[in-house]
C-alpha cells in the first residue's frame, strides 16, 4: 500500500479525475466543470476500473464500446446513438416548426415535448422545466414532460440497451408530483397513442410494463388508454449509473412478449395478449416526467423472435425477477 504522503502516479490521479467527473458532470452544474473537462481532457471511452465502479462509488458509465455499431443503420439494421460533445440536438420547437429556419432538426430523433441536449457526449433533458423551448432552448428545456422517439419505426422484434443517470423527480407549476414521475423506455411507438412503456424508476418506486393504445370510439388524436400488463416494486437507486435492457417480441399470431432489466437483472417479465396495431414494428425511445436524466449507449438491434418464444402460460411467480401480472384493464387518463 503506498503511504498516505506519496502522491499518486500521474496516470493514476488522471484517471480517478475523469471517472469522477465524469459521474460528476450529470450530477452537478455545468459551471465550474467545464474548464476542468477541457483542462483535464476526459473521454467517455474509458474502461471501468476492476470492481466496475467509478471513484466515488457510482457504477463506471462505459459500456463495451466493441459492441456498439458504427452508425444508427438504416431500415433493418441496428442503430447506435451517438451524439457531438455540446449543444442541442433537437426539441419540441422544431418538432412543432419543422420549416422554419432556426429549427435544429436531427436525422435520428424526434423530440415532441421538451428538449435534447448533449453535454459531454451524453445525451441529456437539460434542467426540466415547465415552459415551451425556444429555437434553441436556450432559457426554457420543457423537459419535465420530455418525450423522444426515433424516426426509424422499423423496430419490430428488438432488443433495446443504454445507459441512464437519473436525478430524484422534481416539480413544475405546470407538473405537480405524480406517481409516475420518472424514466421510461419506449417499445414499437406507433404515436404518442400507441406503445408499449417500460417504466424502469418511477417516484413511487415501482417498475411497470403497459400498453397504451386508443380509445376505442374516440378520435384518434385524443389521449390513449394505459393497460398495465406487469408491475413490481423496484426502486432503482438514483444518483448512479443503471444499464437497461429491454426486448419485444413477437410470439405467435396477436401475441407479444416484453421484458425489461436493471444492472443485468431481470425485473419484469410480461406477455401481451391483446397487442393489436403493436403487433407490428414501430419507434423506440425515452420519456422523462419531472426527471433530469443523462443516458448513453443507447442501441437498438433486432433479434430472431423464434429465439425468444412466449410461454405455453404465465411465469412462475416464485422465479426471483420474472413476476407475472396479467392484465389489469384499461387506465383511462392514467399516465
């Protein structure tokens, strides 16, 4: 063990400091961060340390970057997100103005409430706020109600994965707290009124797979119906790194299987009976409600659905990870 009065090797001292800003950088302003980033030259694509954590206790945010592909691919390829060191993205200006001049469109995503961002190569809400972005979000994010969802809706049997860092939800005056407050990954998004959401931290503490679909004798525009199709309790620590992996499949005629993870885990297991239009491929994406969240490596690949079959009957309830719920009817109004 070196004695406390030796100072660390160079190498060792440069990379405690970017593995600690790194965690540092969704966790702080950015003042007062960004002259050490630049001084100090830190890089996302650094390997964790042995443990797997970043100084500081937080699980080191660098996936294997080998597996990642090169591009975000065409239709039927896989897609990797990737995004420039600062600046905006996209947001719900452009999603709402699209010809207009100073809209900041981007050929991967399409933000249709609040704002995304990129702060150090991360993708990032900003600090969520409740009022309308303007051409470059400059003063307002509108990111308590974020909502982004690629172009490509080519997503049929898929396997999802990134990395996110949530800070504890928060409030607006136009978003009081709710009990779902938090992150959710989106699976074959057809419209804001038809998808699967996979709520993987909300305020309440609860992990939840449901269906939104539309009301059935309303005008399609109208806000759809949640149908909870799995839900556990399983509150993600926040303040720290979380891998989430998600798959949809399909699983013989007008059957659907999802299954979400946390850190490596299965927390969610569910199988969709009634999946109508979402029995076809569609978007994928991440919704925030009154959340500062971070998240990087996000992928999405196809897989063969003949390899991951739905049950002959619902899981054993026992099998730690894998719970089943069946259907519990629709939500109307629910979020």
């Amino acid at each position: 063990m070196r004695p406390s009065s030796t100072p660390a090797p160079a190498s060792d001292r440069l990379t405690t400091t970017r593995r600690t800003l790194l965690t540092a950088a969704v966790a702080a302003p950015a003042a007062g961060l960004a002259a050490v980033l630049v001084s100090d030259g830190p890089g996302p694509a650094e390997g964790p340390s042995g443990d797997g954590k970043a100084a500081g206790g937080s699980p080191s945010p660098t996936p294997d970057a080998s597996a990642w592909p090169d591009t975000a691919g065409g239709p039927g390829q896989p897609f990797h997100a990737s995004f420039p060191a600062e600046g905006l993205i996209t947001n719900e200006y452009a999603h709402r103005n699209p010809d207009a001049d100073d809209a900041r469109l981007s050929p991967d995503w399409v933000v249709t409430s609040g704002s995304l961002l990129s702060r150090w190569g991360f993708g990032w809400t900003g600090e969520p706020d409740g009022d309308a972005p303007g051409p470059d979000s400059g003063r307002h994010t509108g990111s308590s109600v974020f909502r982004l969802v690629t172009r490509r809706r080519d997503f049929g049997d898929t396997s999802v994965r990134c990395w996110v860092y949530l800070k504890p939800p928060g409030t607006t005056g136009r978003t009081p707290a709710r009990d779902w407050d938090g992150a959710h990954l989106w699976l074959r998004y057809h419209s804001a009124q038809e998808l699967y959401a996979l709520s993987f931290r909300r305020r309440d503490g609860k992990a939840v797979i449901k269906r939104k679909h539309p009301a059935p004798g309303r005008p399609v525009e109208e806000e759809g119906v949640y149908t909870t199709l799995a839900s556990r309790d399983h509150a993600a620590e926040y303040g720290r790194w979380h891998r989430v992996d998600a798959t949809v499949s399909g699983c013989g005629e007008h059957r659907v299987r999802i299954t979400l993870a946390l850190d490596g885990r299965t927390v969610l297991d569910a199988e969709d009976r009634a999946p109508g239009g979402l029995a076809r491929p569609g978007g994928v994406g991440l919704r925030g409600d009154n959340t500062d969240m971070a998240f990087f490596g996000f992928t999405a690949t196809g897989h063969a659905g003949a390899d991951r079959r739905c049950p002959g009957g619902p899981p054993d309830a026992s099998r730690p990870g894998r719970p089943w719920a069946e259907s519990s009817g629709p939500e109307v109004g629910q979020r």
